[in-house]
C-alpha cells in the first residue's frame, strides 16, 4: 500500500513556466479540492509539532494560511500570518528578501506573539528559503521560540534548508 506521502504527491501537478519561464510550479489545487487528502496533508503538518505544546502557528502568505490556520485549531494554539507588505493594519515588522521567482517583503504584527511562545512556522513550499528564512527573522524578532518549520513540500535541490540556520525543518514531500 503506498504511504500518505506518495498519496499526496501523486496528486501535486507539475506547471511548466508558472508564473515565469524557468520555474516548475508544483500545483496543490488537487490535493486542495479533494477532502481525503487535504485532510491527510494537514494530519502530517500536525504530526511535526510531536509532543511539543505549541502556542501559535505562524503560516507563510498565501498558501501557508491554508494548512496553518487547521493545524493551528488542532494544536489548540493560535493563527498568526506573516502576509506580504501593506496587508497588516496594525504596527508592524517588516523584512525584504528574494525569493526562486522575484522580490517581496513581509511583514508580522509587532503583538502577534509574546516573548517565549513556543511557534510553528508553516508553508505549503520550501523552495530557496528565503520566503521561510524571513519568517523565522521576524518570529526571532518577536524573542518566540522556533520550535519548527514544516512544509508539505520541499524542492531538495534548491538547499532551502540550509538558509534556516538551527531551525528544525520538516517537510511531508520531498523532490
Ligand atoms: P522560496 O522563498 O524560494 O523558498 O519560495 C517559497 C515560496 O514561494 C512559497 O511560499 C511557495 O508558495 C512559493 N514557491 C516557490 N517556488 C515554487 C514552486 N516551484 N512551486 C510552487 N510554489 C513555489
């Protein structure tokens, strides 16, 4: 019997040159749209807090929202987004950083977590790392305790990872 990984990546659709030339666009929509599997794909973003009590989950604008805010309802602990620049209407931090297709900046609410809290940083993809890497500079800003970053899918080639110092990095699928 194939196992949940496979499952999911059975059902993840290659998009050549989306959004630009160049890039091999993992597409999640039909893991997305099919209950069974958006269920087990947020069933194995829980399994990566194990035994640890984590008090937010921090999910990655856009597609990172998606599987945090369920994964955050389930862990009991609170939803919090880092979104892109101009999106949060309360005192903010900011960081800009590059990313496998362009430039952007996001942004957390300066009150989003209390020093110490324990976080779980989520993303639907990990692909150079610079997207999670300025995540997780704005959680350290915040003095929370990083306690992971997961991802349902990872590009191995593209050593994201290694931009995410001595931060814990769990991903569902590995290509
Ligand atoms: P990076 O900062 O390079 O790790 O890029 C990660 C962010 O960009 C994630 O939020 C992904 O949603 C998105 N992303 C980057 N590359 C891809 C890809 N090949 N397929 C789908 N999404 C991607």
């Amino acid at each position: 019997m194939e196992n949940i990984s496979q499952l999911l990546r059975n059902h993840i659709r290659d998009v050549v040159d989306f959004p630009k030339p160049g890039i091999l666009f993992k597409d999640i929509s039909p893991i997305l749209s099919d209950p069974i599997l958006l269920q087990h794909s947020i069933d194995e973003l829980i399994a990566t807090a194990g035994e640890n009590k984590i008090d937010k989950v921090v999910g990655i604008d856009a597609r990172g929202f998606i599987f945090a805010t369920p994964v955050a309802l389930n862990l009991n602990a609170g939803f919090i987004p880092v979104r892109k620049k101009g999106k949060l209407p309360w005192q903010t931090h900011s960081i800009a950083y590059s990313l496998e297709y362009g430039e952007n900046v996001v942004e957390i609410h300066k009150d989003a977590i209390l020093p110490g809290e324990n976080v779980l940083l989520i993303d639907d993809l990990l692909a150079t790392g610079g997207t999670a890497a300025a995540a997780i500079k704005l959680i350290k800003e915040l003095d929370a305790h990083l306690v992971a970053a997961s991802f349902l899918i990872e590009l191995t080639d593209l050593k994201g990872r290694d931009l995410l110092g001595d931060t814990p990095v769990n991903a569902v699928i590995s290509y």
